[in-house]
C-alpha cells in the first residue's frame, strides 16, 4: 500500500536512530518489531529497514526470515544477502533451521532474525531461537528480530483467556528488557481480517479456522491493546530506571508466595513480574515454602515437575528463587520478607473445598497478624 510523506519519513527517522546505534556501540543492538498477531507486518518492515541499511553501507545478512509464502513479503528478499539455512536431520525429516555459528564466523554488522519465540529442533545449541539471539548480541552483533504479543512469558495467562488458544512458544520478558528499540506494528480489526481474507496472512483453506479463533474482532481488540500498553510500558520503563530510578534510595521489592499448583503458581508468578517491571524493574523473588507432606520422597511427580517448570518461569522472568523447608509456612514468608525489605508479598487465592479452605484462608489470616505492624502489604491474587 501507498505511504504518506509523513510515514516515510518516520520509518526513514527509525532507521537513522538504530543506525546510530550500530555505529557507536561495541555491544550488539537490539530492535524488536513486535504486533498484536501474525499478519501485522513485523517481517515486512524489518525486511524494509535491512534494504535501508543496506543501502547506507551497513554490513547486513539475514539470518532467518519466514514468508510464509506471502507475496509482498518475498519480493523485499530480494537483493539482500541471505545465510544460507543449516539442514538437521530429525526423525527421519530434512528441516531448516537458523544457522548460528556460521553468523557468528561471519561477523555481519548486523542480523535478521526472525521469529523469536521459534523453538529449536533437539539437539540445535539452544532450546530456543531467543537464545541464540542472545549469544549474537553477545557476540557484539547487532540485532533486528519480531515476535507477536502473544509470546511474551508474563502476558501468555492473559492471551490464553482471550482466545482461548494455547501459548506453547514463549519469549521472557527480560528479552524485551535488554531491548534498545521496540517498535509497535498496529492494524486495526477491519484492517488485519481484510489482509486475511485476501490470503496475505494465510492460504485461503485456513482463513475460516484462523477466523474462528486468534482473528475474531473482539479478540484483535484486546490483542492490539495489550501490545500498544507493552510498547507504552517499555518505554516508559527505560525513563523510569535510566533517568528517574537511580535517583531514588529506595526501591519497592515484590515476594510471590507459591505452591506446588501449576496453573495458579504461574498465575501468581507472570503478574508479580508484570508488576516488577511497572514499578521499574524492581527487584523480586519467588518462594516455595516446603511443607513436611511434601518432602521430596512424598510430593507427587507431577507435582514437583510443575514446581521445576515454574522455578524456571521465574528465572527466566528475572526473579531470584527462594526454596525452604518449614511446617510453619506465614512465619516462613514473614521471615523472609523481612530479611529481603519486601514492601508486597503476592500469594494465591484460597480454593474453595473445605481443607484447602481451613489451611490457606488460616495461612491468609495469620499473614495479616504478623504483617500489621510492618511495612509489608499483601495482594491475594485470582
């Protein structure tokens, strides 16, 4: 489609700045285009931005780029330079993957990296392609990538409820941290399901299921504003611990409290980071008090499988794990909270069958008693 003067100009302004920053940093830089869905244009405009790069005399190759077959999309490959894709052989299958080590002996300026949520196929370096982009930043390599909304570790719970659509691939919210530019691809509803129906998303025999599901118009509603509010909150993020922040002497600390339940653990621990990085990137942990039934040789496989993955959650998110053992579980976190100077603790709401009842509501009470003259508050959370 057309673009106004203003547009370019913009887009042409963007480019500049990330140029810059290439320029005068020996660490790798970081852009993310990030949008509400497939479809936006996240591919499209990094494959614009590396022909503008490329056209000001930046050392650029692509990494890994999908087109999904998309028309438009394909003609910008054209006339860039293109690694070629490593082939791994898994389970009896020829697949492609990004091609790490030969971008890391390359030494490109700078890299298109595609999705990057994407995970690897076993036995690849890393578990998942975030990662590989990590040890190019790290190789003093800079970096231009896109991911959906969806994604995002800590906003998976919120996506899920949305469209009722399971989030398998997931990027922690500390990746968008380290990020020096993040820029927001935004369609309207009308706009996205037009460029469905017209098979520039998907091919044509999948547009009704993709309707039915990720593209109803109440659920774009929501999708695009959760990723306007990341976008605004990231930015707003970086002026608060880069210019605001350092100059306090006093920051909050978040405490979130969980069991061995997978799903409300999860819960409790992707709003405590949400709610961390809103107040600056403040410091958390994620505690597990231990109790007596549930000693190693007692607690269930499922259980402690569920505790592991969500202790990884957590690391991932940024958080510092904390793991005691203890029969009295308030007086355990009090302890801590105090050792820690947590100004909030997070602790799940009770379930309503009876024992569960009597033991977390007791736990909830007795949290309350011995918080009250301290300057700890408390968020029970859904």
């Amino acid at each position: 489609m057309p673009l106004s003067t203003t547009e370019e100009e913009n887009r042409d302004q963007s480019v500049e700045r990330f140029l810059q920053l290439v320029q005068k940093s020996r660490r790798g830089n970081f852009k993310i285009y990030i949008g509400m869905s497939a479809g936006v244009g996240k591919t499209f405009r990094m494959l614009q931005e590396a022909h503008r790069l490329l056209a000001s005399g930046i050392g650029i190759q692509v990494g890994f780029v999908e087109t999904h077959n998309r028309r438009e999309t394909q003609a910008l490959i054209e006339g860039l330079p293109i690694l070629p894709r490593k082939q791994v052989f898994y389970k009896g299958k020829q697949l492609e993957e990004m091609d790490l080590q030969a971008i890391l002996n390359l030494r490109p300026e700078v890299v298109i990296v595609d999705e990057l949520a994407h995970t690897n196929i076993p036995g690849s370096k890393n578990e998942k392609r975030w990662q590989d982009v990590m040890d190019i930043l790290h190789a003093g390599i800079s970096v231009i990538s896109a991911v959906n909304i969806q994604h995002l570790e800590s906003l998976v719970g919120r996506v899920e409820e949305i469209t009722g659509v399971e989030i398998t691939e997931r990027v922690p919210d500390q990746v968008l941290r380290i990020a020096d530019e993040i820029v927001n691809i935004d369609l309207t509803a009308n706009e996205l399901i037009t460029r469905l129906e017209e098979g520039k998303i998907y091919d044509r025999a999948k547009v009704e299921v993709a309707k039915k599901n990720f593209f109803q118009p109440e659920h774009i509603l929501q999708l695009r504003e959760l990723a306007l509010w990341e976008v605004a909150h990231q930015v707003e993020r970086k002026i608060e611990t880069e210019v605001i922040r350092p100059n306090k002497l006093k920051r909050d600390r978040f405490l979130a409290c969980i069991s061995s339940n997978d799903r409300g653990a999860k819960n409790i621990i992707r709003r405590t980071s949400r709610l961390a990085s809103s107040y600056g990137d403040a410091k958390w942990y994620v505690l597990y008090v231990q109790i007596p039934r549930e000693a190693d040789d007692k607690i269930g496989l499922a259980a402690q499988r569920h505790l592991i993955n969500n202790f990884k959650t957590a690391t991932e998110l940024g958080a510092e794990v904390i793991r005691l053992k203890s029969n009295k579980v308030a007086n355990t976190i009090v302890d801590v909270a105090l050792e820690k100077e947590i100004s909030l603790i997070l602790i799940g709401k009770p379930h309503f069958q009876w024992w569960n009842f009597v033991f977390r509501s007791s736990l909830l009470r007795t949290l309350l008693i011995k918080t009250e003259s301290t300057p700890v508050d408390i968020i029970v959370v859904s």
